[in-house]
C-alpha cells in the first residue's frame, strides 16, 4: 500500500488544496467575512498565502518523492510517482493562479 | 504439446471444472458467482440498454426532423429525452464496461476470479432488476422527465408532482449499488489477486485504467448518491434543502451532481482509453509506448477531472475567480489526454499496424474524440460557455465524446476479445460496412448540430418553428441519425452472427502479450488451471510456453486436493505469494438480497414506509447469511500453495479480503459523509436566509454521550481483538463497544430532539447527519453482534481472527464519523 500512497498522495493533496482554496474563497465574498470586519484585501492575502502554502507542500513531496528514504523499489512506480508529483506541482500553480490574477468576487 | 503435457492438463481440467462450473439449468442463472457468466450476462444486458436508449435517440430525432411536429407532445417529450441520457449514462456506459471488466479482468491478472464472485453476481442482479424498473416505468407512461440531471426546483414536488422523479432519484442510485459493488471488487482485484510477480509497474495497462476508473466511481458517485437521497427527503418530508425560501438553495443540488457528473465523463472514457492502450500495441505488433507516462495520464486526468465540476455552472452567477479556478482545470485536462493520444500514436508510429476491424474502430475514435475534445476546449473558455451553455452545441460535443470516445473503443474490444468471450474467430464481414455506416451517420448528424446550436437551437426543445433556420439542419441531422441507427444495427447483428455461428477458433490469434489470452478459449469457469509466475509486462511475448505451463499445473494451486474453490491473494506492490483466498460456492443469496434491495428503494416511491423498513430488515437478515457461509470453524494452519511453498487460508491472516473490501467501501462511505459536510457549509455560506432563526443548544448530556460513546465502542472493540488474539474472552470488549455504539446513537438523537425537520434547511442538514451517525451505529453495532455469534459458533480463534478486525474497522468509522458530524452540528452552538 505504501507505493498506492507514493502514486496518489501530490495529486491528493492538490485536489484537497483546491478545494479548500475554492471554499475560502467562498468565505471571503459572503457576508459572514465582512461581518467579521475583515477586508477584501484581508481576503485577497489570505488566498495567496493559502496558494504559497499549497505550492509549498507539494515542492515538500516532490522533494520527498525523490529522497531515496521514501523511494519505491519498483523503479517504475518510482518514475511514475515523481512524474505525478511534478503533474500535482504544475496543477497547484496553474489551477490556482487565478487568486493573484483576477478580480475577487465580481 | 506431446500427449503427456496434454493428458495433465485435460486431468486438471476435469478436476477443477466440477469445483468451479455454475449448477446445472435455469438455477445455474440465478445462482452464478461465476466472473464469465455474470460477466456475459452483464454485457448482454447493457448492450440491450443500448438498443433501448438507441430507439428512444430515433424517437427524438424523429421528433425534431420537421418543423412542428406532432409526433409527440412535450410531456412524451420530456420522458423520451430524459429516459434516453439516463439509459445511456446509467444503464448502458458504465455498466458495460463494469461488464467487460468483469469478464476480464481474472483471466488478465492470472487468477481464477475477482475478490468478492457474490458481490459481483448481487450487483449484477441489482442493475438487471433496476433497470428493468426504469423500463417499465417508461412504458407505463411515468417515467422520469425532468432531464437526466434532474435540477431542483423543476424536480421539487411542487413543480414535478407524481412519481415519475422518485423513480428517477431511487432507481438509479439502487442501480448505483452495481457500480460501488463492482468497484470494490475491481480494486481489491488488482491490488491483492494478481500472477505471482505481476509487480505493479507490470500490471497490464488495461487493469492500471480499470483501478484508476474504479477509485473514481467510490470517490465520484458518493456526492450524487447523497444529492439523491437529500432531493427525495425534500420531495417526501418537505425537507427544504433547495428551497430558499427557508435557506435551501437548488445550486446545492449542482454542485453534488456535477461533483459526480463531471467525473463520470472520465469514468466513461478512461475504461475507453484502457481498451485502446490495450489493444492499440497488439494491432501494431509492438508494445505501449510511454507505458509509465501512459499510468501517469490516467491517473492525474482521474484527479484532475474532480476539479472540474463548477465548469457545468458557469451561468450560475458564481465570481469570476470560482469561474477562472474551474476553467485553469478544464485546460489542464487536455494536457494528459494528449500525452495519452501521442502515446498512442508514438505506439503507430514504432510499430506495424495492421487494419483489422477493432483497429478501424480505433482510427475513428482518433478523428471524433480529437473533435468532441477540442470543442471541450472552446466550452472551458468562459465567455463562449455562456453563449453555448444549454444548447445543441454541447449536445453535439457531448456526443461526440460520448459515441467517439466510448462507444467506439469498446466496439473495437468486443471485436477484439470476441475469441476470448466466444470462443469462435469473425467469420461474418459486417463489422467493416457497419463502421463506415456508423462513421458517415454520427458525422452527418452530430457535426450538423453544432451549428444548429451556434444558431441558437436551444438542448431539450420539443419541437422547432419554421423560418427559425434549424429546419434544413435537422432534418439532415434526423436522416443521418437513422443511417447511424443501421450501422449499429448491423454492429449488433454481425457481433451476434459471430458470437452464435462462426467457426471454432484458436487461441491467442492476435499474437498478445497478456494473460486473458493464455486461456483455453471460451475462457472456462475458473480462468487459469494453475496461477502462473511472470516477469514481465507481456508474459507470453517472453514465454509463449506459459500457456501450456498453466494449462499443466505448473504454477501455484495447480492440484485442487482440497475441493474447494481456491485462488492466489499476493502482496500489493512485489506480488509475492501472500494468502490462499478460498472463494464462495454457487449461491442464491446474492440474488434473494437484490430483490428484497429493490423493494427497499421502490417501497418510497409509494409512500410504503413500513415495507421499506422490514425489506431493509430483511436485507440485513440475507447479510448475515452471506457473511455465516464463511470462514471456518477450525484452524487449518499453513497449506500446500504449490511450487514447494506453503502458505495460511485467508480465514488466518489478520486482514482477510473483507477487510479490504470494507476499507474501500468506507472509503465511499467517508465521500459521502464528506459531501455531507460540504453542502452543510455551503449552504451556511452561499445560501440565502441565513442564519437559521433557531440554533440547536448542545447542553451537556449530548456531547458527553457523543465523546464517552466514541472512546468505548473504540476502546471496547479493541480490547477484543486483542483478547480473540491472545486466545481469551473477548466479551467485556465487545459489551463495552456495544454500549459506546448506543451512546453514539443516544447523542445524535438528542439533535432530533433539539430540531424541526422541516423548519429550515439548516435544520434539515441536522437531521441527516444525525441520521448518518444513528445509521452507522446501528450498522457497526449489528456487526458486533454477528461477531459475537461467530465467536459463540467456534468461527473466532487466536488465528482465525479476521473478522474481528473487520468489526473493528466499521466500529472505528462509525465513531469517528458520529464525533465529526455531531460536533459539526453542535459547533454553531457552541460559538454562539
């Protein structure tokens, strides 16, 4: 089960960082988050640093992947976990740019 | 072969034949846990499910030739259109590949049948009762007619009165019974039930897809399984979960079912992709190139397309950053898919095609799926989304992926495993005029309606109005869709002709690699006389002895001394001998369950609560009776596996396949709990009068019972196994994990008492999660019972303690779950 984990945890975890991203940003343009006196910039910074934090946890795993400590032992599931984890790198960035690129919560 | 190799394989044949063979006559269908039986049955049943939803596609292209039409008024209208999606999406795509997979998958993997035969066969019949249900609803007239998505508030009682959507939102999610069953066998499969050495960077590609595609249906349908159990307690017990009027909202309904629907789109087409990775090399005398990047495209377009969903609500009126979040995904999506197709084409280019008919199917799926792919692409974009969205436009795009995508590949593998399935070789030439029918037919039909919706011709309309400009296209359109109807008309013909009257053929007359085809042809009951040891990704490429080797004996479990049926359970990942796995005999219950299963789901469709409950009752009851047939009541200790290894049945190993099993059906079960929990925030965010006029007041009593509960049932269930595993009396433990279950049950209660289920929606969403704990309990409690009737029978020892850990599995979930969802519900109290 250990090499099912290696294949499936970056793209995991991205799909679970884009969801969570897509529900703060929910948060932020209901009336729960001014309620709260916070600002849309409040929220505009609170994506971004959600999305820095995203990137940052899958550089973590793209990294780990590579460690042999955490290397499978089947060199294919190897190649095929660090081609994932790089696939769930790019999918963080792109999906999620648009948190520094478009208008909040027109 | 010389006559000795011979004469032990026809001896090991005739031994293992009367262990594995279906009983005789007509009890023989209703008793099958066979693979190739229920994998026949499945296929034959799906493709008349495609002829079903294909004269409905006629009845409406029928409709829309000529302007005006008074060939059906708009409310046969609305059944036809919505019958013809749901068959076509329920009925037929995901059951039919299931079916193939069924039917494929052991003889691929090296074994003798899937993980759980009776599971298959209660799923099987699950589908052929639901579906028949959804046609005779049909033909009596009171068939579903809101669209095959069924958007709130068109759905609500208020606006579809009758029965017609209840039969709609309870029989398809008991037909998705079929699609979870299936699922968890397809992964436990693959990853426990494979030839010794299969590795998983051996697996065959096709098996790869299939894992991916089945930890896709238990993460994907979870949300509409939910969508539909919600939408029916509204429609029943006025609970307003889309009304917003006391905070519901019908995007709520949106977001479950395109958090399925979306997904499902892969579903369907990597199955597709598995085929024609499967099948692509063999028809070009090499092997997949990129098989790595190939497993790693199946896998990220199965993750990626989850973060899709919200690009079917574009018009919603959801903010541009939610909009731009769905369409950065929807591009990613085609990057994947692309690195499939250059693989395939990388596959053309090193090797030597030849044009056979499953390869002629393929080449037309490379020019429709291209198509319906890039005009996926123009609908990822926003700003023509909203100019496109509901029109023919997307119907034609969808079916362009739909048809090119799926149709076509599986067309190419039943042409392709037809020896395998049949036993006979083509000897009719059909196929080849049906595909250039089919071809000239789809193109001339679907092409053309991509204009009538850039003219504007919105999807669903009844009829069209002269001097509107979609006259001219849709009559071509009509004509063209009745040529497509001939071609797979003459596909369904020429397979059949095939498949009842063509000669005798032999086996492996592709020159494959893979393990379906080192089998006798048709493939007999048990798959492989003996479970061979391979070393590589096409085993017979590299040993085309190995047929003869297996046939012989020569692998592990090649001498059925103990008359039972037995196969192989490997480790996950090195696929060294792990287990004996002793498989169930021919049974009905599987059978009787589904039945009574369908009782349970139709009862409500008439109001019958009372029926619900005791068929319910008596699903539970036929549980216990396929649980009981299990195990053994006696410690066998190490068993000859063959090959000078010896190894434990699974009844004495610590996590038999049940508890694998049940690992990923919670895995559903947690989706579902988790899609719980996100329409809960959702709603409390998004949806309009909130906050609710009353919060629920936690008190004291409530949380504590919630927290004593889950710490005892945990605890308690524990401290069995331990006491089963140290060979002592493991009754204080199951006692006190039967009282922390009734606590759990006891707190979640009180927020029944707390709440007016009909008062609001936040109210509503209380009363289900509270409801799914007390549900949980209920079930994690009766299995503790069972255990301790297994104990009391002599199932239960130091070695044999297996089901000990199952228990303990749904006892942890449930009092998880219970802790999460209760506090969820009491959290706004407290804050307050």
């Amino acid at each position: 089960m250990t090499d099912i984990l290696r294949l499936s945890l970056p793209l995991s975890v991205w799909i679970a960082a884009f969801s969570a991203v897509y529900g703060l940003e929910g948060i932020v343009c209901s009336d729960h988050w001014a309620a709260a006196g916070l600002s849309l910039g409040q929220g505009r910074a609170a994506l971004l640093v959600a999305w820095a934090a995203a990137i940052a946890v899958q550089v973590v795993l793209l990294a780990g992947l590579r460690m042999p400590r955490f290397a499978s032992s089947l060199p294919g599931v190897q190649r095929i976990a660090a081609i994932l984890a790089a696939v769930a790198l790019v999918a963080t960035v792109w999906s999620l740019l648009p948190v520094a690129a478009t208008s909040l919560c027109l | 072969m010389t006559d000795k190799p011979r004469l032990t394989a026809l001896r090991l044949h005739k031994a293992l034949y009367p262990i594995w063979r279906n009983d005789p006559g007509w009890k023989g269908v209703l008793t099958t846990v066979n693979n190739n039986t229920i994998g026949t049955m499945f296929i034959l049943g799906a493709a008349g499910m495609f002829l079903a939803g294909g004269i409905l596609a006629m009845l409406i292209r029928a409709q829309l030739a000529s302007p005006r039409s008074a060939f059906m008024g708009p409310e046969v209208y609305n059944q036809i259109f919505t019958m013809h999606g749901t068959i076509m999406m329920f009925l037929f795509a995901i059951p039919f590949f299931e079916a193939l997979t069924v039917f494929l998958l052991p003889a691929m993997l090296g074994t003798r049948d899937l993980a759980f035969p009776r599971l298959g066969a209660y799923g099987f019949w699950c589908y052929m009762i639901g579906a028949t249900i959804m046609i005779v609803a049909l033909l009596a007239g009171v068939a579903p007619d809101g669209g095959w998505f069924m958007y709130p508030p068109l759905s609500s009682s208020a606006h579809s009165p009758g029965i017609n959507t209840d039969i709609w939102l309870l029989g398809i999610s008991f037909i998705e019974i079929s699609a979870i069953g299936a699922a968890v066998e397809v992964v436990v499969t693959v990853l426990r039930y494979r030839a010794v050495g299969m590795t998983l960077d051996r697996l065959p590609i096709f098996a790869w897809y299939m894992l991916v595609v089945a930890v896709m249906i238990l993460t994907a349908f979870p949300p509409m399984i939910l969508g539909s159990l919600i939408l029916e307690l509204e429609r029943a017990f006025d609970m307003p979960f889309f009304q917003a009027e006391h905070g519901g909202d019908s995007l709520l309904w949106q977001h479950l079912f395109w958090l399925f629907g979306h997904p499902e789109v892969y579903i369907i087409f990597l199955p597709a992709a598995g085929v024609i990775s499967a099948i692509l090399p063999v028809m070009a005398r090499t092997t997949l190139l990129g098989y790595g990047w190939v497993v790693a495209a199946a896998i990220s377009l199965a993750v990626l397309s989850f973060g899709l969903w919200v690009h079917h609500m574009f018009t919603t009126g959801i903010p541009h950053m939610g909009l731009a979040f769905f369409s950065a995904v929807s591009t990613l999506v085609a990057v994947p898919t692309g690195v499939q197709i250059f693989a395939w084409i990388g596959t053309l280019w090193k090797g030597r095609p030849r044009m056979h008919l499953p390869m002629l199917w393929i080449m037309g799926f490379f020019v429709t799926f291209v198509m319906g792919g890039l005009t996926g692409v123009m609908v990822a974009m926003v700003p023509f989304d909203w100019q496109a969205h509901d029109t023919y436009f997307v119907v034609a795009h969808l079916h362009y992926v739909l048809i090119g995508g799926y149709v076509f590949p599986m067309i190419a593998g039943i042409y392709y495993w037809l020896p395998v399935l049949t036993g006979r070789k083509r000897f009719f030439r059909m196929g080849e005029v049906a595909f250039w029918l089919v071809m000239a037919g789809f193109h001339g039909t679907f092409l053309l309606l991509h204009w009538a919706g850039l003219l504007g011709m919105r999807r669903r309309v009844d009829s069209i109005e002269a001097g509107s400009g979609w006259e001219g296209i849709n009559l071509l359109a009509s004509v063209s869709g009745f040529v497509l109807a001939i071609g797979f008309g003459l596909v369904v013909l020429d397979v059949a002709a095939n498949a009842l009257v063509a000669v005798r053929g032999r086996r492996n007359p592709w020159n494959a690699g893979t393990l379906e085809w080192a089998t006798p042809i048709p493939s007999p009951a048990y798959n492989v006389a003996s479970i061979p040891v391979v070393d590589s990704r096409y085993p017979l490429h590299d040993n085309p002895g190995l047929p003869v080797q297996i046939a012989r004996g020569e692998g592990f479990l090649g001498h059925p001394t103990r008359n039972r049926r037995e196969t192989l359970a490997v480790s996950v990942s090195g696929a060294r001998p792990d287990f004996i796995a002793v498989m169930p005999r021919n049974s009905i219950v599987p059978f009787a369950m589904a039945v009574v299963t369908s009782v349970m789901f139709m009862a409500p469709v008439w109001k019958g609560w009372w029926l619900m409950f005791a068929s319910a009752g008596g699903v539970a009851m036929l549980a216990m009776v396929w649980a009981w047939a299990g195990g053994s009541r006696h410690d066998e200790g190490l068993l000859d596996a063959g090959r000078g290894v010896t190894l434990p049945p699974h009844t004495e190993i610590s996590h038999p396949p049940g508890w694998w099993g049940s690992l990923f059906l919670l895995l559903a079960d947690a989706v579902l709990f988790g899609s719980l929990l996100f329409g809960y925030a959702f709603l409390w965010t998004v949806a309009p009068n909130w906050p609710p006029p009353a919060i629920l007041e936690p008190g004291t009593g409530g949380p504590a019972l919630a927290a004593g509960g889950a710490v005892l049932a945990c605890g308690g269930i524990r401290g069995a196994d331990q006491a089963i595993r140290r060979g002592r009396a493991p009754w204080p433990g199951l006692v006190a994990s039967l009282a922390g279950l009734a606590a759990l049950g006891g707190a979640a209660w009180t927020v029944f008492g707390g709440t007016t289920h009909d008062a609001h929606a936040y109210d509503a969403t209380l009363w289900v999660i509270a409801g799914y704990a007390v549900f949980h309990a209920g079930v994690a409690g009766l299995m503790a019972l069972f255990l301790m009737a297994r104990i009391r029978a002599g199932f239960i020892s130091a070695r044999r303690c297996g089901d000990a850990r199952v228990v303990r599995l749904w006892i942890d979930y449930a009092a998880l779950t219970a802790a999460l969802g209760l506090g969820a519900a009491w959290l706004p109290g407290w804050l307050a």
